[in-house]
C-alpha cells in the first residue's frame, strides 16, 4: 500500500492526543485530516471520502459509539475501516464498538508502532476488498451482459424462419420453433436426440466438418425426419460462445421444392430441346430431303446419253426450280431456329411479321401494342420473350379454338410488362401444369421467364377467355 495515496481522518475533542495522532501518521507519508467532534466530521467525510478514520470512543455531545453508527449508515462511507481510540480496556466497551461497525481499538497512551501497524494492516484490507468489489462487479456486469446476449440470440433464433438448432458436440441442446417444426421435436427440450438422428448418409461427413470449426459451408444434406420422411437442407455452420461452451450452431434451410423445381426446369429444357432436335429433323427429312431426292434423280437423268437437248433442258429448269425450293426450304428452317428478323431487328419486328404472316391465313385476327419508343437493349431478353410469345400463340391455335390474339408490351418502371390474350376456351392451368408426361409447353415458358428472374400468372376470365401477364425485369 502506498502511504502517499491513502487519506486518514482523525476524529477526537483532545487537541493534543490529534495533534500527535497527526504527527506519527503524517511522517510515515500519510495524508491527515481531522476533527475534534463527531458532529463536524459528519460533514467533512462527505466532502472527501477517506480511506481510514481513527475515532476516539469518548467525547461530548456524539460520542464515538453514535459517531460510528452515523458514519456507517452514510452513503460511500459504509465500506470505510474505522479504528476506535480508547484509554478503557472493557470488553463490553467493545463488544460495543464492533456493534457499531468498528473494525479495531487502539488503547491510550498511543504506541507508535502498534498504531502504525493496525492502520497499514486494515488499509491493506481495505484495499484487497475494494479490489475484489471491483473485480465482482465487472464479473457481475460480464455475466449479465452474456445473460442478455444469450436472450437476445435466443430469440432471434426463435424468431428466425429457418431452423437453427445449438450442438454440443453432437447433441442437440436447443432448437428454435422453425427446427422442432422442421424435423418434428417435441417441445418438451429435455429430451432433444442427437444430430445424428436425423442425418442420411451424408451424416459423417457434417459431423466431420463441424468438428473442424473452420468450415462454414452452406452443404446440401439429407436429412431424415421423426416421421421418417426425407428433405434436402442447405446447412450452414457457426461455432459459437454459448452459456460459457464453445457450441455449433447450425442453420437448416429446407429445399427439398427448390431441387424439384430445378429438375422440372432441367426436364423442361431436355424436352424443349428434344422436341426441337425431332422438328429439325423432321423438317430436313420432309423438306430439304425429299428435294435433294429429286435433284440426285434429276442429275442422273441428264447423264444418260439418250435424253435430247430439249429433255435436258427442261430437266435443268426442273433443276433450278429444285435448287430454288431447297434455299427457301434452308431459310425456314434457319428462320424457325432464330428468325433472321429478330436478329437484325428485334423483338417488335419479328412478331410484327410473325402477326401479319398469322393475319393473312384468316384463320385469326392478331393485334399487337407496344410504345414507338419501346427498346429492349437485351438481345437475350427478346430471344427469351419471342419463343414464350410463340409458345403461347402455338397453343391458342392447338387448343384454344379462339377467333383473336392480343398482345401488349409495355414498361412500368424498371419491369418490361408483357400481355397476352384469346378469346378461346380456357383452361385448367395447375391441372395442365402438374399433368403428368405434359404440361412441357407451359413449363417451358415459366424455366424462360425464371431464367429472366422475371414473374409470370395465367388467369382466365368470366367468359373463359385466356389472360396471361408477366413481367421481366430490365
């Protein structure tokens, strides 16, 4: 302890017993303050708290004893050591004292060292108490803030729309609603089974790279329910502090319906794609190849040496008109690939002539809307929206039995919004979505408009007219 920082209040009416308290403390490299009643110290400790205060136990007015009990029951002065004077040696005198919150008795006539020596010793205590206070607090503090985190954590968790499940090692220890929910638990917390419980053969290596605590993922797992039923998980890791542990915690996102909407989408792809492989085929087989037939029969005809040059000449202008019908019949089918007009043009172009080829079979009446200014500056976002137009036109005229098309194409903010309409029969759309081995024509449309992270929604009206509408962002 350092003298040079400890303060001692002396309390006594004996002018000399102060001074010479006063003294003694002072040259052992004590600060010194005192009175010589209890009614003025009163005031003065509060004005400077001290470290120690030597009280004499006999004096007019307040004696010691009530001095003391007064001192103690002062706000900041409670944990302050006071040491009685006394010249009496009863042990009454200080069952009382100690009664009143003394923590020692000096006797008179004063010996330095014995005075010396009690006041380092309680100062030291003092200071180991107050240390230890200290110390309590910022434990008390640390331990009520981790309280308040682990609440705080607890219910976001509790809260949060994925389910998160806490692992020491590999025991479950909480799981938040969306997890009991999720894998069918109970509410009753004590008897939360093992992770491993629910895993699938997956389950070795999750455990293995929690474990780690390094890794974070997300994995794609398998899990396995109470009720027995499976679901894909995207798991991601987090080691945490958790109740004084280091525990995992480890979010669990069900996307079982994701992965079957990336397989039906993937199915949708391979069908469109499949379908266009057989129709280019077909229409090479059927057009350009029966024509190549005839031009191979015409060009061994002109080699035969008994045909007259007029024969020959008409087979040549046969020849011609052949070749003539093969270029025409390699530009349809280019055409049907990628219409030349929409590369060149775009989008407004290409269904425009796309309308008025349909218009000019009288079959149906096409009427198409669009803003003059309309630009679409992404070449894939036409090529996308031309073949979902297309399929969509495709099943009017398949299935709809409709007199009239109408499409709009407009921009509403940052979305181009695009419209379609017939005044066909209209139709079951979840029932023709889900039918089994169909519904391709429709799927395909929706992978193209998911692909443009766009929105897409078929609603048939009163009359049963056909109302599609989607929306794309540019």
């Amino acid at each position: 302890m350092n003298p040079n920082k400890s303060l001692i209040f002396i309390i006594d009416d004996d002018v000399s017993s102060l001074k010479l308290l006063s003294r003694v403390l002072e040259s052992a490299g004590y600060i010194v303050e005192g009175s010589t009643s209890g009614e003025d110290a009163l005031i003065n400790v509060q004005q400077k708290t001290p470290d120690l205060i030597l009280l004499d136990i006999l004096m007019p007015g307040m004696d010691g004893y009530e001095t003391c009990t007064q001192l103690k029951r002062s706000k900041g002065l409670e944990g302050v050591p006071v040491i009685f004077i006394t010249a009496a040696n009863d042990t009454s005198e200080m069952v009382k004292g100690f009664d009143a919150g003394a923590v020692d008795f000096i006797s008179k006539p004063i010996n330095k060292a014995e005075i010396l020596a009690r006041v380092s010793t309680h100062l030291e205590l003092k200071h180991s108490k107050d240390h230890i206070a200290n110390v309590n607090k910022g434990l008390l503090l640390e331990i009520e803030n981790r309280r308040q985190a682990e609440e705080k954590f607890k219910a976001l968790s509790e809260t949060a729309f994925e389910a998160v499940v806490f692992l020491k090692d590999s025991v479950i220890i909480e799981a938040n609603k969306a997890a009991r929910e999720l894998f069918g638990l109970n509410e009753n917390k004590a008897n939360l089974p093992l992770i491993a419980a629910f895993l699938d053969s997956d389950g070795e290596r999750l455990l293995h790279k929690i474990s780690k605590r390094t890794e974070h993922g997300p994995w794609e797992i398998v899990f396995t329910r109470n009720d027995g039923s499976s679901f894909f998980g995207q798991v991601q890791h987090q080691p945490i502090q958790y109740k004084g542990e280091m525990i995992n915690v480890l979010a669990v996102r069900d996307i079982t319906r994701q992965k079957e909407l990336d397989r039906e989408i993937l199915n949708a792809i391979l069908e469109t794609q499949e379908n266009e492989r057989k129709r280019f085929s077909r229409d090479l087989h059927d057009g350009l190849g029966a024509i190549l037939s005839t031009l191979k029969i015409y060009a061994g005809l002109l080699q035969k040496e008994s045909r007259t040059a007029e024969e020959k000449k008409d087979l040549l202008e046969e020849m011609k008109s052949a070749i003539n019908q093969a270029v025409e019949s390699t530009r349809t089918i280019a055409n049907n690939l990628m219409p030349s007009l929409l590369i060149d043009h775009g989008l407004i172009k290409a269904l425009k002539s796309f309308g008025d080829a349909l218009s000019k079979t009288g079959s149906i009446s096409f009427e198409f809307n669009y803003p003059d200014d309309l630009k679409i500056p992404d070449k894939n976002i036409e090529t996308h929206l031309y073949r979902i137009i297309l399929e969509l036109i495709n099943n009017t005229l398949k299935y709809a039995d409709a007199g009239n098309i109408y499409i709009a194409i407009s921009v509403k903010g940052k979305s181009l919004i695009v419209e379609y309409k017939d005044d066909g029969k209209g139709f079951d759309f979840k029932k023709a979505y889900e039918k089994k081995g169909g519904g391709q024509g429709l799927k395909n449309i929706f992978s193209r408009i998911n692909f443009l992270n766009g929105k897409g929604n078929y609603n048939v009206d009163k009359k049963g007219f056909l109302h599609f509408y989607m929306e794309i962002p540019l």
